[in-house]
C-alpha cells in the first residue's frame, strides 16, 4: 500500500491522505490502522452514502467490514446515474440525514462512482455546515479522476456543474478490487480521464495507455497509481497548466454529455470533447496534425468514442456550450493541447484561451466529417 | 462613514469589510468609491436578491441607484420570511440564476434581513461553486447581528439552519436609513441580538441600551454601530467564549421559532432562549439571581417576550432542541451567562456546557410559571 497526500485547496487546513491498496475483497485488518478508520468517532453514527448497483453488490460486505471496525453506519442508498446529481436527491439525502440524527462528529462516507462523490461531497460541505468526508471510488473514472478533488458539484437543468461546493476529502481510498463488477464498457469510459493526463502532461504515460489492455488486472492497478500520482503532482504545483489539465475537452465534452442524457458516459463524452478540441486547437494554429491524430488514435485504441453523434445540432451543442462555468461574453473558455503532453499558454502564462462560436462550430462539423473515413485518417 | 473589517475564516482569503454609513436616502455618489462599487465587473450581470417587501419600498430606488453606477443588476424577488429559507426557495434562485447567465464574475447582492442574507450567502457559496457575495442588510436584526457573518445557513423541515455554508461576504454596507420603513415591533425584535451581545460581554453596552428609545434614530445608528464593532471584535478575537456568545439563548430560542412557524420573530424567540438559559444557569449553580432578574429586565424594557408561550409542550421543545447542530448523545451544548458580560467556562477554558433533558423542562417550567408574575419578579 502507498499513500499519497494532496494540499488543502484552503492552506490553513490538513491535506487530503490518498490511499492506494489494490485487494481483492474488503479487509478490516488491513483498514483498521489507516487515518480514518483507527480515528473516527465510535459514539456517532456515519452516513454511507451509495447507490443501488454498489449496493447490490457489496453492501453486505461493506457492512460487516464497518461491524468489525466498530463503526456504526447508516446507508443512505440513490439511484444510480446522474439522477442522483439533482437538487432533488441532495433534498432526499438530506432528510435521511436529518432523520438518523447526524452530528459535528459524523462523517459522509461516499461510496460509489463520480456521482456518488459528488452528491457525497456537497453533503457533507452543507450539512450542519460541513461533515468530515471520507471517499472509496468504485468506479475507474472515480479512482483515477474524480475522487482526487475538493470541487463537490450537482447540476441544474440548465447544464452540468453548475452548483457546488469546495471541501476536501480527509481521506481517499483507492482499491481496484472494487472495480471487479464493472463491466468492460464503464472501465474503459474510466480510462479517458487517464489518456487525458498523458495527452495534457505525459507523452510516456500515453506510451504506456497504448501498450495493454484493461482486462488486465495488474496493468489496470499500474494505471490507476500513475493516473491518481500524476493528478497529485499537478493538483500539489497548481499551475496555470494543472488548473486547466483537469478539465481539457470538458466544456464541450459536458455539453454532449447534458445532451446525451445518459446514453453516453462521463468518459466517453469528453473523449468526444477531448478530440472536437484537437481539431479547434489545430483550426486555430495552435496545433498540428500529429498531435490531432494522436487523439484519434488514444480513444479508438480504447474502443472509446471520437465523433460528435449525428442526432445533435451544432448550433444546439454550442449552446449548451454557453452555460459553461468559464463561459465569458460570447466566448468558451478552455484549455488545447499544442503538443502532446504540453498545453497552450497564452503570453501571460495562461492556459484558458477563449474560442467564439464560429471557430468552434467549424470544429464540430469537422469532427462530425470524419466520422466515416477516421480509420483512415488516424492511419496515414 | 467607518469601515472596519473582520478577518476571512480561511486565513489565506481577504477580510470582509463593513462599511457604516448611515443616510436617509441611497445617494450612488457616496457610495461609487466604496470598494465594491468601484471596482465590481462592468460586463456581467449581478444578482440582486431581495424579498417583495424591501422590492416593494426600494427597488425603484436601488435601480436608479445601481443605474448611476453603471452596475448591470438582475433583480430576484422572493417571498419575505422563513419560508425563503428553504431548499424549495434556493432552487428558485438557482433557476433564475441560470436563466440570466451569471459568470464567476458575477457578484450576488443581497438586500433585505437575515433570511435575504442566508439565502444569499448560500446561493453565492454554491453557485458556480462560489461567487462573490455583497451585503446590504434593511432590519435591525440583519445589521447588528445576521449580516455580520461568513455562515450562511437554510433550514430543513426538521430544524432550523440544518443545512449551510461558510463565505466571507466580500463588503457589507449598514446604512440605519435602510430601516425607516421597518415598524416598531421589528426594531425591537432586532434589538435582542444587541442585548445578546451585551448580556455576554459587555455591563456598560447593557447599561446603554437601557437608556434611551428605539425610536430615537441617533440613539439607534449609536447602537448599531457599537453592536456591529463589538461583534467584529469577538470574531477578529475568536476565543471560547467569543465563539459561544454568538449563538447564546439560541439553542433554545431557534427550538421556540421553529414551533411558532413565523408568530414569533428570530429576536423574539431568543430573547425567551435567554431567559430559559438564564433560569438554567441559576438552576445548575452556574449562576446567580440578579443575572438572571437583569436578563428579564432588559428584554421587558423593550417589550420583547420572555415566557416560553402556553401554548407549546416542553418535551416537544426538548424534542426540537434535539436537532440542534451541537446537540451531543443526549445533551443539549449551549452557552451560559455567569454574571452580565461574562460567560461561564469549564475547566478546559469550553464555553459550550451539556445540559440534559430533566434540567432544561425544569428551567422552562420555572420560566413558564413566572408568566404571570413577572412583572414582581423582576422588581424584587
């Protein structure tokens, strides 16, 4: 096991401890020494919040494992999906907090994928003005994304993100023995956020994505650890590059994933965005092919999606494309890749580079154009 | 006009500042080079959140104001009272955030008491996961107590500020002439807070209020100002007892509100918090008569009630009390005041002191059968 450790977004308070422990089944020997597990309060009761598909396949266990920590807990179980990033279920989640009779000293333990540790995250940032939280990602996309944060978001309507808050995790644990139930679909959505930190910040990394395949245990352990250190050291440096890293391709990889409604995971989504982003940097001169296609390249290798579908109006995209959190006057804000593992700077040092709607819906059509001669255009 | 400042909870943030200017009508001239106002973004479109009442004697007036200073603002109107503190009353708010297209440039601006203030301060913290936040409060109980805070709080159905968030307001401006259209009865419900602050830390701020009338506008700004510069200095100072003074009689009090769903006002629920805790203060051998017979007094002399209304049952009481947010196993943690200006403290230097549920029926039991009495208890 190694154990990692990422700053407190506010410098006065304790760092998040990320704990790497690759078992194959739950272990309260091995838990009991660790930060939260040795030290948290016996006397309180403990929201383990979760959703249905964890909880059908191991709740039981998770159950017993907290029994022989002494831990009382009480599930709080959601349905699965993005459903449950609503101010609807944040309000169901709410009551059955206030019901159980939660204090100071209890903690939200989010047990599941990105939405669980999202809902599990803004819970605990608001109620009685802010719980310890403590996360355990069952996802891919959870382990080496979106559990490693202390930005906690629910959305409106309106788009996604669009309301959260800001609390750091006291403790991360990251197990891939959690990942066995998943199917191969949702690790490999998981594994765009990884081809994101290598296109971003490690050529090497990118190496070592192309070399094996999910279904192998071992590799997939290996890749979560670099994915989950490599997100640390740019969390920990904090740079112009680090802030804009981790959210490459998303402003509008989320629209399609709003407009998707569920049909397209997390990953899959901003593989598309990811790839409409290589074209606009390359429309911009900002870019070069090599760099384009090696994007292509990354997400097809993975069986991951490249093409915005048929079925959604450009005008439509950039649209949803406005309610972006960066979105400023008549512009998207965001991040492009110049070469692989080296983002655009502007000549203040800065990486957030505003692209208005008509460069932008040249970049979709273009993407949208090479939906049936990719193979083709990702070879030559 | 003064400006004071009380420091940003998170060290690394700046300090809020509080401006006390008191004028009888809005004049964007005094006001274009306070902080805020002068160097607030030109291009985005600022929320300004108020209730129909405030809307309904100063919108035109607050237009014309933000007008002249070229501040694009986007009024929100809701509902006055509790009710707006509520989950279903931040959704609407988000909405029509996310209809108008706010930015992370976008300032929220709220104006009205303390619900306005809760509301806006949580829908500044979440939205786009943190927007700046602008206070002008309009009651006496928002400019001497509510509005000079980083936490921001909603209730649930179970209780009262169950859910909330801590941010610093970037500038809060007190202006007495905001409440020339306030009514006798709620200047005087605000005035409990400056009898909270004064039972706890200060003989001579109790002696003041003792002396003059709240209809005497000079009398009131001299008020204002020495409540809003005794509580920034508990907060800049932040010890035991200056972090416990803040909620005294409220544990107590917000049970009180919650079951007279708006009969009572916030101040006028505290004031009979403060004199049940009184009575339990002397109950526990905390305390001693003649503080308990000032606390009486001082409230009376205003006309604030004092006797826990015939109409409640102490065990429902106990039972909301058991909401509280530093409710511990089974014992209410409250403040308690030794002698006027000084709070009692445990051996440990705590401020917070478990009461059980057999002594606190006791205290509202003794405060109940003074009801009829009081009058001679006092003067005795």
């Amino acid at each position: 096991m190694s154990i990692l450790e990422f700053k407190n977004p506010y410098p006065s308070l304790p760092p998040t401890k990320v704990s790497l422990l690759h078992t194959s089944k739950l272990d309260a020997t091995a838990l009991a020494n660790i930060g939260f597990f040795s030290t948290v309060d016996r006397e309180s009761t403990h929201i383990l919040l979760t959703d249905s598909n964890v909880a059908a396949s191991m709740l039981d266990e998770l159950k017993d494992m907290f029994n022989n920590l002494r831990i009382k807990i009480h599930p709080v179980i959601v349905v699965p999906g993005e459903s449950s990033k609503t101010i609807q279920a944040y309000t169901h989640v709410l009551d059955a907090c206030a019901d159980v009779g939660i204090t100071k000293e209890s903690t939200v333990i989010g047990i599941g994928g990105g939405v669980v540790k999202d809902l599990s995250g803004f819970l605990a940032s608001t109620f009685l003005r802010g719980l310890n939280l403590v996360l355990m990602p069952t996802t891919v996309l959870a382990q080496v994304d979106a559990a490693i944060d202390w930005r906690h978001s629910l959305n409106l309507p309106h788009g996604k993100n669009l309301i959260g808050s800001i609390l750091a995790p006291a403790e991360i644990l990251i197990n891939a023995g959690f990942l066995k139930s998943l199917n191969d679909r949702w690790i490999r959505d998981g594994l765009a956020e990884s081809i994101k930190i290598a296109l971003c910040q490690s050529p090497d990394f990118l190496t070592l994505l192309s070399q094996a395949n999910p279904s192998d245990f071992t590799w997939l352990c290996r890749v979560i650890d670099i994915s989950v250190s490599e997100k640390i050291v740019a969390m920990n440096r904090d740079s112009a590059p680090d802030q804009a890293m981790l959210v490459y391709g998303h402003a509008i990889g989320h629209a399609i994933e709003h407009l998707a409604e569920g049909e397209l995971g997390h990953g899959e989504a901003i593989s598309i965005g990811m790839c409409v982003t290589a074209e606009l940097s390359l429309l911009a001169g900002l870019s070069d092919e090599l760099t384009l296609k090696a994007h292509y390249n990354a997400f097809t290798a993975f069986g991951l999606p490249t093409i915005v579908p048929d079925k959604y109006d450009l005008h439509q995209i950039w649209s949803v494309i406005r309610a972006d959190k960066r979105f400023r006057g008549d512009k998207m804000c965001a991040p492009a890749v110049k070469t692989i593992g080296t983002l655009v700077a502007d000549g203040n040092g800065k990486c957030f580079l505003p692209f208005g709607a008509e460069i932008v819906i040249r970049a979709l059509e273009l993407n949208k154009s090479r939906g049936k001669t990719i193979g083709k255009f990702v070879q030559n």
